[in-house]
C-alpha cells in the first residue's frame, strides 16, 4: 500500500502527494547536507594550517632571532536566508506582510589567506661572547649563501678557520665591504656596526639592511630571509633607519608560549566542532538515502 505525503516545497505552493516528488525532495534537501561537508572540511582545513604554524613556533622557542607565525584566515561570502511562501504572512489594509522573514544567515566555510610573520622584537640575551650580536630595532644581518645573500636576525655567529665570522651553517657574514675577517675573537663592535680589532684598528662596518616591505619577505629556513619583488630589495640601513649593534647578547625568539598554548586549544576546540559537524551531516545523509530507498 502507498502512503501519501503532503510537503510544502521551497518556494513553491504546490503540494505533492506522490513518492516520486517525495524522493526529488529528499534528494534536494542531500544536496545541501553534501555542501555541509565542504564548509566542515574547510573549517578543518583552516585549523589545520593553524596548527601548523602554532607548532613551528613552539618548536623554534629557543631559536635564536626567531619569528613567529601567525596563520590568517578568511570567510567566504554568507548567505542570507529569507523565507519565502511559508507561514507568518498576514494581510494587512495596504497589502501583507512576513512576521520574520528573515532566518539568518549560512556560512560558506573559510579558507587560509597566508602566514603572517609577526616581526616584533625578542628579549635580549647576554651571552659574554664577542662573536654574538643583537639588533636593537628593526633590520637584518646579511649573510652569504650559495644561492646568494641572505637576511637573518640570529646573531649567534662563530669565527671560522680562516678567521672569517659565519653563521653555525657557515655563511659567512658580510660587511660592506665584503665577509668580515678577523684575527681572533679579541675584536670590539660598537653600537653603528663598526669592527676593530684588538689594536684598535678599523676592519670594516656590519652590513644591516632593510626592505621597503619587510613582512613580504620569505622565509627561506634556518632563519634565513630571502627578498622577492613585493618587499623589494635590500638596501644599506643608513641613520635613524640603522638599528643599533649590541655585541655580546643574542636576541631570542618573539614566541609567547603561554599564548601559543591558549591558541593550541583553541584550535583543537575548533577543528573537533568542524569535525562534529561532518560526523552529523553524514548521519544525517544515511538516513535521508534510507529513507529514499524505503519511498520507491
């Protein structure tokens, strides 16, 4: 024996009353429970970059000059949803009208826009070491590679074989006229970057330099910074654009933990409703195609 059903339709006054119009019904209400599974998957998706950089940062805590990352997200366009045809509409002496015609509205999910590298300043660190140095301020150490110059804020640097100062990677670090030589780690640095030796004899100035937009900058690894066309090139940090020298201490990283943790959490919090999410749309598709089945 067929039963009979009567379904009021989205946008629509006609009534169906056969199981084919039934099951067309159910199978668009599945449609929209599908696309609940994109907006929970994008949602974990976000979370999961997040979760991403939220490591990396607590991995590099004690990275010297380190800084820390922070995943930005963006929404997609919301709907707004809008009852149309549906109960509350009264009449009144100039035409009807809705009672609440307006639902609310329904996300689209998120996407991640970028890893925005947030350049404040760490703490300083003494360390006693003449080859060690900090930046007061905004700028870079330049370093050579051989896939050219490079830009790092970590100024633990070390005094090779040859004299040359270099970072632990050995590249060395270069000054404006060229890799700084020495003699032995008797050398003295004053706050503008100016290296003498021993005897007081001049050997050459640290090359510090800045970038028209320092937060394009790219992240290359073993912090080290490498320029590209939206930050533009380096340039030699001159005046109240030189930051200053600070020989003997090492900047550390600009990671809060107790906050990196809180972010942690919260993205766990997040990522398990998106989750949740998914597990009740499937539930919810299970029995509406059980139930399509059971109609024909």
């Amino acid at each position: 024996m067929q039963s009979k059903f009567k379904i009021k339709l989205l946008n629509s006054k006609k009534m169906v009353s056969d199981n084919k119009s039934v099951a067309y019904f159910f199978a668009f209400l599945g449609a929209n429970m599908i696309r609940g599974w994109y907006i929970g998957s994008s949602g974990m998706n976000a979370q999961q970059n997040r979760l991403d950089a939220i490591s990396n940062n607590l991995a590099n805590v004690d990275t010297a000059g380190y800084k820390s990352d922070i995943s930005v997200s963006k929404s997609f366009p919301e709907l707004l949803l809008r009852r149309t045809q549906a109960d509350g509409v009264y009449k009144t002496s100039v035409g009807s009208a809705d009672v609440a015609p307006i639902i609310g509205k329904l996300g689209l999910g998120v996407e991640t826009n970028e890893n925005f590298t947030k350049f404040e300043q760490g703490s300083f660190r003494s360390t006693n070491s003449a080859s060690d140095m900090a930046l007061s301020g905004e700028g870079f150490f330049a370093v050579q590679t051989p896939v050219g110059e490079r830009y790092t804020r970590n100024g633990n640097f070390l005094l090779g074989k040859e004299g040359i100062l270099e970072t632990k990677d050995g590249y060395p670090l270069m000054g404006e006229n060229g890799a700084i030589h020495v003699e032995d780690d008797k050398f003295t640095v004053n706050e503008d970057g100016m290296i003498y030796s021993k005897d007081g004899e001049l050997i050459d100035r640290i090359k510090v330099v800045r970038f028209d937009n320092e937060r394009y900058l790219k992240k290359m690894g073993n912090s080290l910074w490498s320029s590209n066309d939206i930050s533009g090139e380096a340039y030699v940090a001159e005046g109240f654009e030189r930051p200053k020298m600070m020989q003997g201490y090492m900047e550390t990283s600009n990671v809060n933990v107790v906050n990196e943790m809180v972010k942690m959490i919260e993205v766990n919090r997040a990522y398990e409703a998106s989750q949740k999410t998914i597990q009740s749309e499937d539930s919810m598709m299970s029995t509406l195609w059980t139930k399509v089945a059971a109609y024909r």
